[in-house]
C-alpha cells in the first residue's frame, strides 16, 4: 500500500509538472509538424537558431526507456563564431524535470553572446544513482565534441545547474570517474555555476528535509555510504584541479545555505577560485524559473562572474 500510494504522488507531482510545460510542449509539437528534421536542421528565430531533440547518446536503445531521456537543445545566437557555451542542467530532486523548462534563460544568454544548451538526463525511481552523473558527464562529453559545428568554444563551456543539477554538475567536476569514462578531466569544464543546490553534502540534507525522503531513497537508496559516494564535497582535496565555483543561495532554505557556506570553504580551503553569492529575496523556485528577467539580480552577477574569468 505504501510503495502504491508513493507511486500515485509521483504520478501526481509529474502531471503538475508536465501542466506548467504545456505551452512550451504545444510549441515544440507546432514545431515538429512544420519542421519533421529540426534536429538536424537550423530554425532561425528572432536571431536565434535552434535546433532541439539533439540525442547525445546515440546507441543507447532500450525497450521502455522514453525517447526524451538522452536529448539536448541548443539556443545559438545568429552570428555566433567560437562563443562560449551554457549547458543547462535542470533541478527536479532527481526524479523531475525537462529541458524544455526554459522560462527566462535561453533568450538571456544568448542575447549576452552565449550559446545555450539545456540536457535531459535519466530520472528515478526508473533509475537510480549513479545514471544520473553519468548522463550529464556524456552530455558535457558531446558537447565537447561537437559543439564547434554549431559555432560553440570547446574550451568555453560552463555547467549551470539549479537544485539536483546543481548537485550534477558539481559531482562531474569534482569526482574524476564520471568525466574519466569519455576521456576527459575536471579541468575540461569552464566553470561551475550552482543555483541553490543544497546537495553538496546529502547526508545534512536528508537529515534537514525529511518530508521528501522517498525522493531522495528513489535517487540514491538508503545506504548512507552511497550518501557520502555521492555528495560532490567529500571529493575536494589538496593538489587537485577543480574549476572555478560560483554558488548562489536563495532566501528561504537554511540547509541551502548551511550546506553553500560548507562547500564554499573546503574549497576556499584548497585554493579553489570560488565565489558565494546570497540572493535572500529569491526563493528556491524563482531563482531558478526568474533566471535571465529583465533586472535579475542572479543573471547580472552570473554574467560578471563569467566576464571576469574570461578577461583573466
């Protein structure tokens, strides 16, 4: 009985969640319909050119497996040559989300110069840790790869994610094993930009939130051993290479900003280029869904962030 009615709350939670993504679905399928190869075509857009459902893990087929799982979208300005590139990695507690989520951020980017691009990745309780990283660690592989066909810098490309993402794309770039299966290294990612997530550390985060525990047992089980495999903190050591960090902290969750305050000194600690940044009028939802409006005190920092490493 218990096992079922968690069943129909996640079935629940993910109808809400593909409610406030109808619009952009109901686009996409307008899309479709007049452009069948977009993903292999350009479709140019107030100066944009878009090309979305690009799949970054090609021969991965598996019966049951949706067809949206491995695919990313990329948001490229008009006269784009080398630019530097975003790649989007969306929150959900692990369980939720969509690439598709895009509110305020693609037009933002873009419009300063960037290339936008937003992954899906396998979700639990179908899958459990580590697929997760591993999916996010072969995006960031393609991208590496491919990205100069679509006028990106390979050298330039920035993990940005809210929430779980947060968590991923701090993962990738602190633990080597993820980034390691494709042939890479940490020192390959640009920078890391974390949206309030409060998962650097999961075992004080699990403690702190215990209303979504079954969320948390669907993504890593309830061993607290793979709690600490997975918590991107207990990876910063002495001697090694790790990118720059920008964390930013909303107002309304003091384990975000209990566990933000952690990470940031271990990695101040190891001589880390790390910024902490406190947004207390933002709130977990908004820093991420407001990202990129017009006065967004998160974007402009996040753009000064990026400029001054650029110029150094």
């Amino acid at each position: 009985m218990v096992c079922g009615s968690l069943k129909n709350r996640c079935r629940l939670l993910k109808a809400g969640l593909c409610s406030c993504l109808l619009s952009i679905s109901v686009l996409l399928v307008i899309i479709f319909c007049l452009f069948p190869k977009i993903s292999q075509a350009q479709f140019p857009r107030n100066q944009l050119y878009i090309y979305t459902d690009i799949n970054y893990y090609p021969n991965y087929v598996l019966d049951g497996v949706p067809r949206n799982v491995h695919l990313l979208d990329i948001y490229k300005p008009e006269a784009c040559q080398s630019c530097p590139v975003i790649m989007y990695i969306h929150g959900g507690s692990w369980v939720f989300g969509d690439k598709g989520d895009l509110s305020y951020k693609a037009k933002a980017f873009t419009t300063h110069g960037y290339i936008y691009v937003s992954i899906n990745y396998r979700l639990s309780p179908d899958y459990r840790f580590p697929v997760h990283a591993y999916d996010v660690a072969r995006a960031f592989s393609w991208l590496k790869n491919n990205i100069s066909d679509y006028g990106g810098n390979p050298e330039q490309i920035y993990l940005l994610g809210h929430s779980a993402g947060g968590h991923l794309a701090a993962l990738i770039a602190l633990d080597e094993r993820y980034l390691e299966a494709f042939g890479l290294i940490p020192a390959d990612i640009a920078g890391v930009i974390g949206l309030d997530s409060a998962a650097y550390h999961l075992p004080s985060l699990f403690a702190a939130e215990p209303e979504n525990q079954y969320l948390f047992y669907w993504a890593f089980g309830d061993n607290p051993k793979d709690w600490a495999i997975a918590s991107p903190i207990n990876y910063v050591r002495e001697g090694k290479i790790i990118p720059p960090f920008l964390l930013l902290v909303a107002g309304d969750r003091r384990i975000s900003e209990t566990n933000n305050e952690y990470f940031y000194q271990q990695l101040l600690s190891v001589d880390n280029k790390v910024t902490l940044l406190s947004f207390p009028e933002k709130d977990h939802v908004s820093i991420d869904y407001e990202l990129g409006k017009e006065d967004d005190l998160t974007f402009k920092a996040i753009i000064n962030w990026l400029e001054k490493l650029e110029n150094n």
